[in-house]
C-alpha cells in the first residue's frame, strides 16, 4: 500500500477562479464553499468564493497589496474544498498531512483539530492580530541557493538582523528581516551571481519581528474550540508530528516566528515511508519543491491549473481505488485548449476571425516557430534561461510572473507579429503558457492590410 502525504501551501497559492470549472461538475465543491461563505460571514470576511468563481478576480499581487485579509480566505477555502473532494468524493486515504507556512493552519482544519467556522476563525485571528500588533517595516527574499549556504552567507555578511525564513529545496530558500538589511542582503547576494528575488509580502514572516503579533495570535487562538484530530499531522515548522492539543498550541505560537524546514520535513517522510506527495492547492509550488528534494517520488498536483471534475479524476488515476471515477452525472467534454476562443467571442470581443492561409502567411500560424518567438522574447524581459519557459509552464503559477507583466510582454508580441489587441484590452487569466498565448495570437486581426509581413518584426517598446 502506498503511504500518502497530502501538502497545503501557502501564501502563493491562489489563482482567480481557480474552482470555476470544479464547482461546476462537483456539487460537493460548491457545498463547501456555500458553508464557508457562511463561515467567513460570522468572522466579518468576504465571501471567498467571489476570488475562486471567478476568473476575472483581482490577482495575488492585487490581494497582497490591497487585501491580504480577502487572500488568506480564499487560500484557506481553495485547499479546504479540494481536501474533501479528495478524500470524500475520491476517497483519497492520506498517512499524514503536512502544511507550509500558512498552509499549517489549513492542515489543522483538514485534520479536524478545527471545524471550518473555527478554522476559518483561526485565519481571521491572525489577520486581526496583525491589525493590532502591526509589526516594523521588514519582507522577505528568495535565495537559490541551500539553507545551509545562505546562513553562511548572513554569517559572513554579519547580517544578523535577517535570519532563514523557509528553507524549500537543496537549491532553494527564504529569508527575512528589515527592509533595509534584506536589501543589503539581496543586492549582494546578486553580485555573488546568486539569484535572490524580492518576494510580494507585506511583513518578515517567520521571524522575530513578529513576535508580538504571534503572542496576540496565540491568545486569540487560545478562545477557539478543539477537536481530536483525525489524521497524522507533521508540522514542518516544529520539526516533528503534532501530539494532541499541547502540541497544537506550540504551533500555534511558532507560526508567525519560526522557520519553515520543509525540505527536513519532505525527507523524514520520504525516509518513513511516503512516496506519494499530494498537492492539495491551486498551482503546484510545493509539488515542484518535493520533485527537487526527493527525485523519483511520485507527486500529484491536482490543481496546478483551473480544470474540471474529469481532469482531477485523472490525474488520481493509480493513486486512488477506482479513479479516475465513473461517477459523473454530466461528465465536462474534453478539456480545451484555450485558444482559439469560441467563434461568437471572438467577434463580438474584436477579436475577429482570420482564415488559416492568411495566418500562415505572416507568421502566426506555424505555433512551433511562434512558441520558440515568445520564449526569446519572454526569457531576454525577464532575464530568465530560456530552458525554464518550456511551452507549458505556468507563467504566473510556475515562474511568478504577475498579470500585469504578462499583459505587457503579450502586448510587446502581439506588436511584434504586427497584431491588435481588443479594444477594452487582453486580460490573460486562461492564456498562461507560451502554447497557449501562441495559439491567442493566431486569432487576433492584423494591424492594417500593409503591415502584414513574413514574420516577425522588432518589438515595440
């Protein structure tokens, strides 16, 4: 019998309308978020399933600046619909739930430490306690290197005001601290031709600058009722399997101010057993991370995208007894590709339709040649190796480019092919791969009849 770990991410993991297609085939999805709209109505929240109904939703990097509180639901909700399909719909049989960062406080609730009025609760607490306790001005910076490496270069560095925050994979890391000493920390981290990224968050998360925050947390948690839990919990953050109630306190407690070792958590599981790490959370980050820690294991990640009932199914099949299950009443066609729009769409928004020989003729329609175009133009913008903008990664959920960027670099291609854009402009939710923006260009009218060329031409800045 295969042992499985099921993982919650954490504060990235959210993608608009993530649940849209799911909710429609899945009554059991749309269940649980009616009750946890109602959850979040108790606590004074918004209703997350206006962020994962709808794909026109504000973005991460929105929510990050403008409502954390609204991003915290959702991610809470998003997980904590997909853990009862997975369990209750598929059957899933989890030996142990893990969480990363935020996604801990998921991993309670999954577990039935809390039910989900007091799960959610416990998310409103922390947003609150950050509201009475706001702590200094700090962040975080992503470092491709180990843990161990960039604790010695905060060592050497003397640098002791940033401290690890997460250490994610052998190649991968966080810290935080001050804004003032993480950008020393950053900018020499790049002159030693380490990538170091700024992450999108508003506090040091998972340092002692939030250690007031934390203890009001705590306090605030403390009034919540408990249950026993029914499944095995592994706390990254503590370094071992939470025992009963005392222990769920101490994580409580050591949430906001503690680092995160998910790879040391990855790799005790791995030794005790697991080789099966299920995703349980819009985009795949932590699938990624296991993928880099423990090579050869098999991970599922259910939801790295927005897809049906059908799709979740089949990425179970071999995991689950039965899957992918047979049980549909009204069973979605196959998935689609999300370019070429529906014909009607397509005029109505501008987009107008174009016959196959016109699109080869000026480039468009060879979607090999385009592909390789937009991975040039894409990888010299963002300064990455153009090896990691493969034609079906992610650009936001894989490779963390926000929505605004996407818009810009599409509009510098669609330039570049000699193509207009809709009048009220492109938003890109459903075209997030190089393929399928590709596919996006080909059904965008020309410029003008005499700026139709052979092929590309230079981009427009």
């Amino acid at each position: 019998m295969t042992d499985c770990a099921v993982m919650f991410p954490g504060q990235g993991a959210y993608l608009p309308g993530v649940l849209a297609p799911l909710a429609e085939d899945e009554p059991l999805v749309r269940e649980t978020l009616r009750a946890l709209d109602r959850a979040a109505e108790l606590v004074g929240r918004s209703a997350p399933s206006r962020l994962l109904l709808d794909e026109g939703a504000p973005s991460l990097a929105e929510l990050v600046v403008t409502s954390p509180a609204d991003l915290h639901v959702a991610l809470f909700a998003a997980e904590t619909a997909l853990f009862r399909l997975l369990t209750e719909r598929h059957e899933l049989r989890p030996t142990v739930l893990i969480g990363h960062s935020f996604g801990e406080l998921v991993a309670l609730t999954a577990a039935g430490v809390y039910g989900l009025d007091e799960g959610m609760a416990l998310v409103a607490a922390r947003d609150d306690a950050f509201a009475a306790c706001p702590p200094g001005e700090g962040g975080m910076v992503a470092l491709a290197v180990s843990a161990s490496r960039a604790e010695g270069l905060l060592t050497g560095l003397g640098e002791w005001e940033v401290t690890l925050a997460a250490d994610n994979s052998p190649r991968q890391c966080v810290v935080s601290g001050p804004a003032a000493a993480l950008e020393r920390v950053r900018s020499t981290a790049e002159t030693l031709g380490i990538g170091a990224t700024r992450l999108r968050v508003p506090y040091a998360f998972h340092h002692r600058m939030l250690a007031g925050v934390a203890d009001d947390f705590a306090r605030r948690a403390a009034g919540l009722r408990t249950g026993q839990a029914r499944h095995v919990l592994h706390s990254a953050i503590l370094g071992r399997r939470l025992d009963g109630p005392d222990g769920v306190a101490d994580l409580v407690a050591a949430h906001l101010v503690r680092p995160t070792r998910f790879t040391e958590a990855v790799r005790r599981l791995h030794a005790d057993g697991v080789d099966l790490f299920v995703e349980c959370g819009p985009r795949g980050v932590l699938g990624d991370l296991v993928d880099a820690t423990v090579p050869g294991v098999r991970v599922v990640t259910p939801l790295r995208r927005r897809v049906g009932g059908r799709s979740v199914a089949d990425a179970l099949a071999g995991v689950v007894p039965g899957a992918p299950s047979a049980a549909f009443v009204a069973p979605r066609p196959p998935e689609r590709d999300p370019a070429p729009l529906p014909r009607a769409t397509r005029v109505e928004g501008g987009y107008g339709l174009r016959a196959g020989a016109e699109a080869e003729r000026d480039g468009v329609g060879d979607r090999k040649a385009v592909v390789e175009t937009l991975r040039s133009l894409y990888a010299t913008a963002l300064g990455y190796p153009p090896e990691v903008l493969t034609e079906d990664a992610d650009l936001e959920a894989d490779l963390g480019v926000d929505s605004i960027k996407q818009t810009e670099l599409f509009a510098q291609a669609a330039a570049r092919y000699g193509r207009t854009l809709p009048a009220e402009g492109s938003r890109l939710t459903s075209y997030t791969t190089l393929d399928a923006l590709a596919g996006l260009l080909a059904t965008l009218p020309a410029q003008d009849a005499g700026t139709r060329g052979a092929g590309p031409r230079e981009a427009v800045a």
